[in-house]
C-alpha cells in the first residue's frame, strides 16, 4: 500500500514584478537574511538549469537539514524542488514555486508543497503539514515585504567577507576560539555579554550584547551551525536595529604552514530604520556602508584575537 500524500498550496500577491521575485528565490544565497525559517543555504552543484542545494531550516522550533534537486525555469518563472536527502518525520517532498503577473506591477506567488511521513504515521504527517504551513506563510510575506523595497537586489542583500592568515598555529585552535564564544566576553573588548547552549551537538543558540564604539550596547541572538575545524555557519535571529537579515560563517583552513580564517556576511539593511538609527538625512547607501565597517570592524578583531589564542597554545610533543 502506498504511503499517504499530502498535498499543500500557499499564495500571496505582492507589489512587485515576477522577474525579480524570481531571483529571490532562485539564489538561495539570500535565503538566510530573506525567509525567517530559514538558517543556512548553499548551492553544492549546478548543471545546466539544474542544481542540488543544503538547507538548514527552523521547522516547529526544531533544526532540520536536508538536500534537495532543483530545476530553474526563468522563461517560465517556476522552480521546482524535491527533497533528495530528507530529515524525520519526513519521508519525501517536493513542489515549486510559480509567479503570476497580476497585473498594476503585482505579481501572485504560489508555493506548493507534496510530502509523505516516515513510516505513514498520522501524526508525523500532521507535524509536517503544520510546519509547512507556518513556514510558508512566513516565506512569502517576507519574499513580499523585501521585493517590494525601492532598491536593486544587490544592494538590499549584500555580501562581503574578512581573510586573516597566520602562520605556525593550529587551525583546530582557532576554530576552538570561536566555537568558544561563551568565553568571549573575557577574550574580547567589544562583546559584553554571551550566554551559550548546545542541543544537539553542533547546533548553538547564542545570546550576546555587543559594546559599540561609542559605548552603546545592543543584544543579538543567533542559531550557529558548527562543523568541527572546518567552519561555523551563523543566523541572527534577533537582530540590531539597523538590519533586517544578517547571516554569515566562520571558515578554516591550512595555509602554508599555518592557518587562514575568513569571515563572511551578508547583510540586509532595513530602509525603514536609516534616520532613525543613524539620524535624519542618512542615505541607504551611507547605512549598508556603516553596517559594513562595522561588522567588518568586529570580526577583524574576533580573526586577530583567535590568531593570538592559538599562538598562544602550547601543545606537548
């Protein structure tokens, strides 16, 4: 006997043209500062129009992670997705994404979902179809409120990144120092404050204040996806006044005889925030460039600090 197939629909019509609401969907890169739900996104293959990506999402309160299959139809603005590495409860899923122009510059985005449960349970199928539910309704009121802001793609999701090289020290200590961010408030000027917790192994939810230059103190929370000596994927999910979306990694690697560590950002500003947060005049483009040198400013010195902690260690032969 088959197992049992649900089938879900979810629309919403926004202000803004089906092109660019293409875009948003079709470069997951974005995803973590643009869709609530989601932590962490990359792309691990691409041919042709088709490609495989990872994601980490908040499903009902909890960190799931799975790999899907895409193919990307821009002539006829659909994307289509099936789960090809899924995470219990969920056994299979699959749908696509379609945009509609509307008519009057707005566009109808419809999201469809089709999904079976591990072992055909009733109540694991009703789990997912709540998840999905809240999930989506999240999404494309947040594809909508992001399409419909005066402003290039590039320039409301933006991406930068740090490199720091230092010879002769272990890149498992310097991933330590940041893996270690409950200990940051005695290691490094600008953090305050960290409370720190680990369930599962790997999966960290991290409170902290940060101290600005001009003494301010404001308190961010992230969910941290930590994959031991290799690299730290990072979302804030609460975050300072200034942005909207703010999500980055922490990556090590050996280089010449010691370690390279590189931070990566991307950020998006909050339009409706720049006079109130910076002051009245303030242009965007003079908000994305402050948000830029500082947090550019901030992981310079966490890379330098974690660079002398390791030179610090002594190991014993």
């Amino acid at each position: 006997m088959s197992p049992r197939t649900r089938e879900m629909e979810h629309s919403r019509v926004v202000r803004a043209p089906a092109d660019r609401l293409y875009a948003l969907v079709a470069d997951v890169s974005r995803w973590p500062v643009l869709l609530g739900p989601c932590l962490w996104a990359r792309q691990i293959e691409r041919h042709g129009a088709d490609e495989r990506i990872e994601l980490w999402a908040q499903t009902n309160g909890k960190v799931a992670t799975w790999t899907s299959r895409r193919t990307l139809d821009p002539r006829s603005l659909r994307i289509a997705f099936r789960q090809d590495r899924s995470t219990a409860p969920v056994a299979s899923m699959s749908g696509d994404w379609s945009f509609h122009p509307a008519g009057d510059g707005r566009t109808r985005i419809v999201l469809t979902h089709a999904f079976t449960a591990v072992d055909d349970a009733p109540e694991a199928l009703e789990w997912i179809a709540e998840a999905v539910d809240r999930n989506s309704v999240q999404e494309l009121a947040a594809l909508g409120d992001f399409a419909e802001r005066p402003h290039p793609l590039e320039q409301l999701a933006f991406s930068f990144s740090d490199r720091l090289e230092e010879p002769g020290v272990d890149p498992a200590d310097v991933y330590d120092f940041v893996h270690r961010s409950d200990l940051w408030p005695e290691r490094l000027p600008h953090v305050g404050r960290v409370d720190l917790t680990e369930d599962p192994a790997g999966v960290q939810r991290m409170e902290m204040d940060t101290v600005t230059s001009d003494g301010r103190t404001h308190t961010t929370a992230s969910v941290r996806l930590c994959v031991p000596g290799e690299r730290i994927a990072y979302k804030q999910t609460v975050l300072p006044a200034l942005l909207s979306g703010h999500s980055g990694r922490w990556e090590f690697e050996k280089s010449d005889g010691g370690t390279a560590i590189v931070s990566h950002h991307t950020v998006a500003v909050d339009p409706a925030a720049v006079e109130r947060v910076l002051g009245e005049g303030t242009t965007f483009e003079q908000a994305c460039a402050h948000a830029r040198d500082t947090l550019s400013a901030n992981s310079r010195a966490t890379m330098g600090a974690a660079c002398a902690y390791a030179a610090s260690v002594v190991r014993r032969p």
